[in-house]
C-alpha cells in the first residue's frame, strides 16, 4: 500500500469520526474540520484542489461552518480570488 493510500485512507477515517461525534456536520465540514487540524489545507481553494471538488461547494459548507458552528473561524477573504483563509476556532 503506498504512502498517499494510507495518508487519504486516515483522512478519510478521521472525517467519519468528525461525523460520528457530530451528525450535524456534512462530509465536507467534517473533512474542513480535520484539514484544518492536520494543518493539509487553511484555505478553501487548496482544500478543493486537494479533494478535487468545486471551489463553490467548499466555499458553501465553509461559510456555512463558519457561521453555526464555534468549530471554525474565517481568518481572511480574497474578494478577487475568492479564497477563504481559515483556522479552527479556539476555545
């Protein structure tokens, strides 16, 4: 098994466990959740490039995150590129 298997495997696994303990959350808060504590991706289009989803989607579920949830706080928008940079919320 290589490397990126096991890596995207683990991912895989710790957004299932975001999920369990929070049914709340969509797949792609959850994987936002655990990207942002692995330090994989703090910015919406990186995480979307990693995932190979659309960079609308993520930017939906992260404002959407971001504005019910103390999990997550926007750090910093681009208006010209969209990007939203972000952290998770300290306690």
């Amino acid at each position: 098994m290589s490397e990126e298997t096991s890596d995207a495997d683990r991912f895989l696994a710790l957004v299932a466990t975001a999920q369990d303990r929070d049914a709340r959350l969509t797949a792609i808060q959850a994987g936002l959740l655990v990207a942002a504590d692995l330090n994989i991706a703090c910015d919406s289009r990186s995480f979307a490039r990693r995932l190979g989803i659309a960079h609308a989607l993520v930017l939906r579920e992260l404002d959407a995150l971001a504005e019910h949830e103390d999990k997550l706080e926007i750090v910093k928008r681009d208006p010209r590129t969209m990007r939203v940079f972000y952290r998770l919320a300290r306690p």
